[in-house]
C-alpha cells in the first residue's frame, strides 16, 4: 500500500517524538531539462549574469518592507469555518465587516482581491473534495488535524512549497514557527507541503468550558459543587427530575468529526496500541470498551428520563435554547470575551447561578463509567495552512503576503479584538477589555472574536502568561464572573497532562487511505444509525446490541482503518505514548 509519510524526525519539542520515519512512497525523479541544468557545469555560466544574480538577490528585501502591488490583479482564496453558528458572531463568514476590513488593509494596497470560502466545520473533507472535483480549491487550505493534511498532500489536493521564498516573504511568520518549534512538520514525503500556527498552552483544552446550574444543585440538597463522577451525576440527575426538571440533559442528534469522543471513559494509562488505532477523535470508535460506556451511558440517560426522547430529531440551537430558557442542567462551549449564549441566558434567568466545570488535578475514576475528568488535550500546532494544487505563483506569493501581514502585531491585534470603543475597551492598566455583547453591530466579531480568521497564526488569544490570557477570553457583561474557576480547569487540566494522566493523540506521519475511503460513510452515516440504535433499546439489550453492531461496524471499514493504523505504528511512522 503506497503511503505519503514523514521524511524527517518530527520536531523534539513535541511533546512525543516519532520513534522513526521513513519514505516508503516512490522517489521523484527530474525530468531530462532538470537533469541537463542540474548537471551543466557552474564555470559555463557568464561571471557577468552570476554577478548580477547575485546583487539582484542580495537587493530583495524581505517581509511587508520590500512588497509592491501586482501589476495585475491578484485573486487569493482564504478558507474558513461555516460553523452555522449565528448566535456567536457574523452570520455571512464570506462577506462581512473585518472581510471586508481585510480587503481594504491589505488586498487593495497590494492589488490582492481577498475571496473567503466558506468551509462547513462539521464536514470538512467533504466540502474540501468537492472543491477538488471542481478545481475550486482555495489558495489557502487549512484544517486543524495533521492527518487531513497528509491526506490532502497524498490525493494532490495542495503543492510543494518553496520555504526559501516562504522565508523571505513571510519572515515573522517563519520566525513564529521555529520560536514555538514548529519548523519540523513541514514535509510529507521529502518535500514541504505546509507552514503552522501556534497553539498556546496546547497541552491543555482549558478554553472549552462546561456551566452548569449551580443553584439547581444547591436546590437538590448539594453544595452546588459539580458532581465529581457520572455515576454522582446520575443521583444529582434525579433528584433535578423530582425538583420538576424535564430532559435536564437536553440533548441533540450526533453526527460528524468528533462525535462521542470517548476520553472520559477510557481506562488510564492507556495501552498504548489500543490508543494508536482506536484513539483518534475523528472516526468514532464503535467495537472499542471506552464507546461502549459511552453509549451505555446515554442509554440510561435516555431511559431514565433524562434526554429528550426527540434528542435525534434536535440540533445544537435546540441545546442552546434549552439552557437559555432555563430548561437544560448544563451547556459546553469555547470561551470568548462575547458569548451570546450566556447573555441571552442570563437575560431570561437573571436569578440563576451558574458554575463552571473544574477538572480535577488528579485522575478521577468511576468504577462503572470510566475516568470521569479525563480529557482530550490539544497539539503545539494550531492551524496548518497548504497551498492549493492549481495556485499560481502570484498567488501562492499573495498568500504568503497575507500570512506575513496577519502575523503583524498591529493586524494581529485589530482582527482578536476589534476596534477599540465599539468591541473593547481599555482598563485602567492599558490592557483591553473585549465588550460582552456586540449582536447587532456592523463590526460585530465572528464566532470566538474571529478566531478563524486569524487561526492562520495562532489557535488563540496570548499576551504571554495564562492569567492575563484568561482575562482576555474571560466572558463580559454578565452578573457572574468565571475567572477564577477558567484559571483552576486549566491548573487541574495542566497537573493531569504533566502527570501523564492524560494523552494527545496518535500522530500519523501520512495519510491513511483507509480513512479517506471509510471515514466519512462511518462517522457520517453507518455511525449516527447505530449510536441511535444503542441509545434507545432497552438497557436489558444493550450489551448483546452492542456487539452486533460493532461487528458490522468493523465490516463497514473501521477494522481495515484498525489494522492500517497498526501497520503504520508497527513500522515507526507514528508518535508514541508521552
């Protein structure tokens, strides 16, 4: 089986480190006119043209200080996430205020049209090969997960770059990348494919946060602390059913990347092949022990009284409106300085206390359900960018501009938070203050103060140090402040992963065409079928459900992903356990 791998030892301040890498696709030979310039012997070159060579590449300046405006016009295309989320921002991603505040900045002084391309989050790959089909690709492809981008490398979706060219166009980018370490993930298969953002604190996931009704808690008889285990949670759960609490779990169909993500309910530490090729969150893992207590979980959930029986019927706006009207126990999102959800929620509930979700410092385990405090951490990279096969030059140049330009601090700064009066304001130290409601404005930021506009350089918000970075993402204008217990989910997430408690995923150092041709049929139709069918039998019928399923499961192509997985971690084309 013809792979794409890794043609270099991944960088070492990765937190794991490939135990080896190799080539094993074929080795690109030259074409003849290659060849005859390669070997055409240097003294045959004119001193002259050498010379002048010479001082015409010593006269190149770098970065934004030597660009010019393209004597004829430019088209760059720029992905990014449709999340379909209105209530969190601008509702047109492609056309709005700070696209329209890009075009004008940067596009229009350099002869560059900016063109946003939409990208639905919850189904990138499909969107991505009907780009392809249609050779349509945007300039800029980013995605968060290394293993799409080996994939995207391996179907010819993206071409080689010139990191020499890179470097001298997009010097702060460049300079970025190796201060955070990252100059080491480049290449697939002996050339290099793609350049990367950061991620702040990556070894945590502190900025997905879970509130809770404190004051349902304290209502049932509790301190309002959250329930340290499900098995807790379950007996905090009826006593809510008695107080006349209906479905206090809400509940919404499930389908997509990152459905039921297992890592709560996973036995640590972890055994170490069971982690390679059942450990991913992208394709869910049915057959493994882990999914089954998550799914027999939302079983008794389901049964109990707890979920909406229509839960696969609803979406997450439904998730949203039933905590903003005060009928849902809990809700989960990214922290941002301006959360829609918690304004409107607080406007209709002004009595209500909420709490945060704490993660504990140590390992909490649930003999029945699992580790209940276990999480899924982040990687040091955030967003990684390619270039689109069909690019032209001057446009793979325009992109490298566009990646230059937003890494300035200036431009950095405007696109996280805004204009200053209208989307924040300055303290009384100099440091801004996002304002918490901004629906309804022009300049209103999209989802999560637009980070996927400036996702290219870095995965969030950072001054530098954890306290002042929480300030900064810390929601606004609400009655309740939430600080304090954001900065203690990251100390007790941060002990956990130091521990090793905790693990990142597997990296793949190429793509796996197992995943390209069973991922989407598995994760987007075979699994949401099943995970419904497992969540609604009878509890009496669960485990032997269980197992047939997954022995379809396996056949519909998640045993060939297993057992590629396994290939490519037995030959040392994987990273390891921490």
């Amino acid at each position: 089986m013809k792979k794409k791998v890794l043609s270099a030892i991944l960088a070492a301040s990765m937190v794991m480190g490939l135990a080896a890498c190799g080539n094993n696709g074929p080795v690109p030979t030259a074409s003849d006119d290659t060849q005859t310039a390669t070997e055409a012997p240097a003294a045959e070159a004119p001193a002259a043209e050498a010379t002048e060579a010479t001082e015409a590449a010593a006269d190149v300046v770098p970065g934004i200080d030597g660009y010019e405006p393209f004597a004829d016009q430019v088209t760059l295309r720029v992905a990014v996430y449709d999340r379909g989320d209105n209530g969190n921002g601008c509702s047109d991603v492609e056309n709005n205020y700070w696209t329209n505040w890009v075009q004008e900045n940067f596009g229009d002084k350099y002869n560059i049209k900016v063109e946003y391309v939409g990208i639905t989050r919850s189904d990138v790959m499909t969107d991505y090969a009907m780009l392809a089909s249609t050779n349509t690709l945007p300039t800029l492809c980013m995605e968060y997960d290394y293993d799409k981008l080996a994939t995207w490398a391996s179907d010819g979706y993206l071409q080689p770059i010139d990191l020499e060219q890179f470097k001298t166009v997009a010097p702060t980018y460049w300079a970025n990348m190796e201060e955070n370490g990252l100059t080491g993930y480049t290449q697939f298969d002996g050339e290099d494919y793609i350049v990367l953002g950061k991620r702040p604190y990556g070894n945590t996931n502190y900025t997905f946060v879970t509130w809770y009704r404190k004051d349902w808690l304290k209502e049932a008889g509790y301190d309002g602390s959250y329930p340290a285990t499900n098995s807790e949670l379950l007996e905090a759960l009826g006593k809510m059913v008695e107080n006349g609490h209906q479905y206090p779990m809400s509940g919404s169909k499930v389908a997509g990347a990152g459905a039921d993500q297992n890592y709560s309910f996973r036995d640590y530490p972890q055994d170490e092949l069971t982690w390679a090729t059942t450990g991913d969150y992208q394709v869910p893992a049915l057959s493994t022990e882990a999914q089954k207590r998550l799914l027999k979980w939302n079983n008794e959930l389901y049964n109990d009284g707890y979920l909406n029986p229509e839960y696969y019927l609803r979406s997450t706006d439904d998730v949203n409106a039933d905590f903003i009207n005060g009928k849902a126990f809990q809700w989960s999102g990214y922290v941002s300085s301006t959360m829609d959800v918690l304004n409107s929620f607080y406007e209709a509930n002004p009595d209500a206390e909420l709490g945060v979700v704490v993660c504990d410092s140590k390992l909490v385990k649930d003999e029945t359900w699992g580790s209940s405090n276990a999480f899924r951490p982040n990687n040091i990279f955030g967003a990684m960018v390619g270039f689109a096969n069909n690019a032209t030059p001057d446009e793979v140049k325009a992109g490298e501009m566009y990646l230059e330009w937003m890494a300035q601090d200036e431009n950095l700064f405007t696109m996280t938070w805004g204009i200053e009066g209208v989307n924040f304001n300055y303290d009384e130290n100099g440091n801004p203050v996002a304002v918490g409601d901004q629906s309804g404005l022009p300049e209103q930021q999209g989802h999560n103060n637009n980070v996927d506009y400036w996702m290219v350089v870095t995965a969030s918000k950072s001054f530098g140090d954890i306290e002042s970075d929480i300030k900064a993402i810390n929601p606004q204008g609400l009655p309740q402040d939430f600080y304090e217990d954001i900065l203690a989910n990251y100390k007790g997430q941060l002990a956990l992963y130091e521990a090793g408690s905790v693990n990142v995923d597997c990296l793949f150092g190429g793509a796996l065409e197992s995943v390209t041709e069973y991922g989407t049929s598995l994760k987007e139709e075979i699994y949401p079928e099943y995970r419904d069918q497992l969540v609604m039998c009878k509890p009496d019928e669960f485990d032997a459900l269980y197992d047939e399923l997954s022995q379809k499961y396996l056949d519909a192509g998640y045993q060939e992903i297993i057992d590629e997985r396994q290939e490519m971690f037995e030959a040392g084309e994987t990273t390891k356990l921490q």
